[in-house]
C-alpha cells in the first residue's frame, strides 16, 4: 500500500467518525430533554397531590 491510499483510508475513517459523533451527540440531547421533561411531570404530580392534601385537611 502507498503512502496515499494510507491516508485515503484515514481520511474516510476520520468523516465516518465525525459523523457518528454528531448523530450520538444529538441523541443525547434529546434524551436529556425528555429525562428533564419527565421530572419536571413528576413535580407537577407531587404539587397537585400536596395541594389536594392542603385543601382537604383546611
């Protein structure tokens, strides 16, 4: 093998990467996005259950 079919090799190694990279951190973000949606449900949920509670024991 030369020296450029070395580096031809490399190179398309290299933008397959890159564009891995981009795909998984774009994955990631979402899923945290979903995992701050879902807690931000949770808290809701606990909220309306305290006021209930608030409003039966007054």
């Amino acid at each position: 093998m030369t020296l450029v079919e070395v580096l031809a090799v490399v190179v398309i190694l290299g933008l397959l990467a890159a564009t891995l990279a981009v795909g998984f951190s774009g994955a990631f973000g979402k899923g945290k996005h979903e995992l701050a949606k879902t807690g931000i449900g949770q808290i809701v949920g606990r909220l309306e259950v305290y006021y209930m509670d608030q409003s039966r024991l007054a």
